[in-house]
C-alpha cells in the first residue's frame, strides 16, 4: 500500500464536495510568508511527510501570529522528523471547534466482512484507539455492500442507534459527508481513507480538518496523477536502490520484483553478517529470512521474485540487491516447491554474477531453487558459475523445509570469508 501525502488527499476531498480548511502548499519560507498574510492568524503548520503521529512528532504545529507563523516555517522546512526530510508545509486556516469526531472507510479483510466497511466515533482526535477500547458504544461499523453502494438510510438509523447526543441536522450531515467520503475511497482505489478529526464547527458545519488516504499499490497504475516515487507504506523516504527497483517493476507486469531495503546505509559495524536476502514466494521467503536471523546474520534487503517473472525481470533485481553496500553474502532462499519454471532465475543469477562478483574473490553465495525446471536450472548455475571465486552452495527440492540448515550454511560461509579479508 502506498499513502498520499494530506494535501493530496485533501484535494481529492475538496473535488467530491468535502469541506477543508482553506489553505495552500508552501516549499519555501517565502510561499509561506505569503500564504500566512493571505490567510491571516491563527493557522496550522503541517509537515508533508508519509508519517504517522505528526501531531506528537511536531509535525504540526500552531501558530497565534504572523510572526510565530514565520518562525515556525522556518524551523519545520529543512528539519528532519520521523527520518523525513521536510520539504514543504501546508499552511491552513484555523477551524471553530465545537466538537471532534472521527470517520474512516476502510478494506476489512476479514472473513466476516471481505469488503468495505465505514468506522464512525463521535469522539476523535490523536487518541482514538484508546477511545474505541474504553467507549466502544461511541464506535461504530458498518460493513458496505460493493455491489450495491453505501446506503446512507440504514447509516442514519445506525446513528441513531448511537444515542450520542447528534441532533437531525447533524446526523444528515454525516451521512452526506459518509456518502461523499466513500466516493472517494472508490475512484482513489484507496484501502484506507480516514478524517481524524471530522470537525463540527459552530456553525453546524462538517471539515475534514485532517485526512490520512492509503491506495491499494496494485493500482498504482491507474492514478499517474499522484506522482508515486516508490508505491510502498514505509516509514522513510525511498531510497535510491529502492527508486531503481521499482522502476524495473513499474511498466512490467509479468511477476514480481519486490525490494526493500531494510540496511538503508553502510552500516557502521561493517562485517558483522549482513547478508543480501532474495527470495521466492511470501509465506516461504519470511520463513527463510527468519531462519537467517536465528542463526545471527543481519539482513541488509528483503527482495522477493515469484508469479514467473522473466528472466530480464530478475536480472536487474539482482543487480541492485548485489548492489548494497557493506553486504557479506547472498542468500537466494526459494524455500518453496515452485509452478513457476526456475531457470529464468537460474540464467539471471548467471549474468549477474558474473558481472558483480568477479572481483569479490570468496564472496559467500547460497541458492535453494526447486520446482519446475529444477534439474535444468542447476545445471545453468554450476555451469555457468563454475569459474567464480565465490564460496557457492547449490540445492534443490529435498531441502526447501530444511531453512535452518541453509542458514547454517550460509552463517559459517560468512565466518570463512570474514576470516579471509
């Protein structure tokens, strides 16, 4: 899943009729200057990071004049919060509070539901999960037949039900605003779109006074218009490996080149058993990444290429897992008996490595590949490797349970080559 950034979010709310505060995007102090006097004190600051908790990261903040305004831009632009660099701010205009609310529509996977399903709270605000675990009469939800669409008299009776002190008026509003909210989450193919606060002003009026939109990453295709760099949930910016490898998977979709790094920089304690990671298949690749940490290696990536990609797919994955640096090993962990015809992986390895690891004399290399065009993939591998200084262990379909024993393996190549450099 991939998050827009608020004033992303915000825009799509804005063109399905959703009242925000009024505000601007500002990249430098002297659009926010301008944008401050336009709109005149008290606003809100808010960093534009992918990043939860902004609220107590002090990536929001308030501001009572022209002056704190200017100051406060100032510091937030440039700083780092949350690993993220701040490289612009929206600048918006107070809201009257009267009371804050909270609404969410999101993907419930569970077998009960297997659809959307709207979440409402009367009380919102920075604390909603412990709202919802000591007042869960104040929460409500209500799963959302796709077929039919949202159905906004069967809300209101709900709201009803509630009991919570929301007048008629109020009550319409919401369900306008639930109605509109699940226009959103449709056309943005969102798994999550959530206003936390949901802001009932003075006036009687709903704003969605913040906003959180997270879209399924398998349609990242269809929205050009949100500019993806990289369409993962991540706690950080992407990185530039990161960068590359999404664009190998980008325009191509025969099978998966999946990579993140998990080492992001040259680790400081170099040669302490951080090992390159690639795997084949998620339930099975996670065993195998697990079974590597059992045994004290540290990993530096976590790739996976399943669903039959070719064999040029693979190939320039590797490139850029080979291309970390500080690593001390590679572990190709293909723990699972795979339909997929193995000697793509098997002729990618081959050129990769003859192109990265020629000049890495005992480089320590284990492969676990098995299924369907196993016996032909090994023979690629011990052919086309056989002239490599590296350290390789090859095997096949009897092992892809025994997770542990390759990572033995691997474990005790690392301790032979670190004793050598």
């Amino acid at each position: 899943m991939v998050r827009l950034s608020e004033f992303q979010g915000k825009r799509m709310l804005k063109e399905a009729g959703i009242t925000v505060p009024e505000g601007k995007l500002a990249r430098n102090p002297v659009e926010a200057n301008k944008i401050v006097y336009e709109l005149g004190p008290p606003v809100a600051i808010k960093a534009q990071i992918l990043a939860t908790g902004r609220l107590k990261a002090g990536a929001i903040k308030f501001a009572n004049s022209i002056e704190e305004a200017e100051k406060l831009v100032s510091e937030m632009l440039g700083s780092v919060i949350k690993g993220y660099k701040v490289e612009s701010v929206l600048i918006e205009k107070m809201v009257d509070i009267k009371k804050e609310m909270y609404m969410s529509i999101i993907v419930n996977d569970s077998y009960k539901v297997k659809g959307p399903e709207l979440i409402f709270s009367s009380e919102g605000g920075v604390d909603i999960e412990e709202i919802a675990t000591e007042h869960p009469e104040k929460v409500l939800r209500i799963p959302i037949d796709y077929l039919s669409g949202f159905d906004s008299t069967a809300f209101y009776g709900e709201l009803t039900k509630m009991n919570v002190g929301l007048n008629s008026d109020t009550k319409n509003s919401i369900c306008d605003f639930a109605e509109k909210l699940y226009d959103v989450f449709i056309k943005s193919d969102a798994r999550v779109v959530e206003i936390n606060p949901l802001v009932l002003t003075e006036s009687g009026n709903l704003i969605a006074a913040d906003c959180k939109i997270t879209v399924d990453d398998s349609s990242v295709f269809k929205h050009p218009e949100f500019k993806f760099e990289v369409p993962r949930d991540m706690q950080r910016p992407p990185t530039e490996l990161e960068k590359i490898a999404w664009k190998i998977e980008e325009n191509d979709y025969r099978g998966t080149a999946y990579f993140v790094q998990i080492q992001v920089e040259e680790p400081e304690d170099k040669g302490k058993g951080y090992v390159a990671f690639h795997g084949i298949g998620g339930g099975a690749s996670m065993l195998a990444a697990d079974a590597l940490l059992r045994k004290g290696l540290k990993i530096a990536n976590y790739a996976d290429t399943s669903g039959n990609p070719p064999a040029s797919k693979i190939y320039r994955l590797i490139k850029v897992i080979l291309s970390q640096p500080g690593i001390e090993g590679y572990a190709l962990m293909g723990a699972v008996f795979a339909s997929q015809e193995q000697w793509h992986h098997a002729h990618a390895i081959v050129k990769a490595f003859r192109e990265e690891l020629t000049d890495r004399p005992g480089f320590p290399v284990v492969i676990l590949l098995a299924g369907n065009k196993e016996k032909e993939s090994h023979e690629i591998l011990r052919d086309g490797l056989k002239d490599l200084p590296i350290r390789l262990e090859l095997y096949g379909r009897e092992h892809i349970y025994d997770t542990d024993l390759i990572a033995e393996k691997m474990a005790t190549l690392v301790e032979e080559y670190r004793k050598e450099r």
